[in-house]
C-alpha cells in the first residue's frame, strides 16, 4: 500500500493524466487507502 501511494506521488509529477486515470480507478474501486490525498487535495 505504501509502495502505491508512493508511486502515485511519483507518478503526479511525472505523468499527471496517467495519474489522474489511476486515481479515477481507485474512486471506482472504493479504494480510498490507496489514493494520493496530498496531490488530490492540491
């Protein structure tokens, strides 16, 4: 779970629209432990 948090940090900076697509994915999936709240939020 840290790993995918950390990567989704990562991945913010790097790929935002590949970000967003994955962060759509855990919404749909319910899995909000997984979501990268600090970016979300921003």
């Amino acid at each position: 779970m840290v790993n995918q948090i950390t990567d989704l940090k990562l991945l913010y900076e790097e790929d935002y629209f590949l970000w967003l697509e994955e962060t759509i994915k855990l919404l749909n999936n319910c899995q909000l432990e997984n979501l990268d709240y600090e970016n979300l939020i921003e």
